[in-house]
C-alpha cells in the first residue's frame, strides 16, 4: 500500500470518483456571497405574509 500524504489522498480520491462527495458548509460561507439562509427566507416570507395582512 502506497504511503500518501492525506491531502494527496484525499485530492485523488475527488479525481477519480466524481460526483462520489459532497462538501458542507457552514451559513457563513452563504451570507459572504450574498445568498440568503434558511433562516433570511423564513424572515423574508413572515414580512411578505405580515405584508398582505396589513
């Protein structure tokens, strides 16, 4: 068995398997780029509801 550094390891694995992993990430990374969380369209759809009913 080969002795690879995990990194490499982990970098071939991604290369031969696509579509195989998934990456989580936290609301942090969402907000950075300016795309709403769950919990800014729970707010959003409480304003619009609160909205059409005066």
């Amino acid at each position: 068995m080969l002795d690879l550094d995990p990194f490499d390891a982990l970098a071939l694995s991604l290369h031969h398997n696509p579509g195989v992993f998934a990456l989580l990430v936290g609301s942090g990374l969402s907000r950075a780029a300016d795309i709403p969380t769950g919990w800014d369209i729970t707010v959003e759809l409480v304003r619009r509801l609160a909205a059409t009913r005066g």
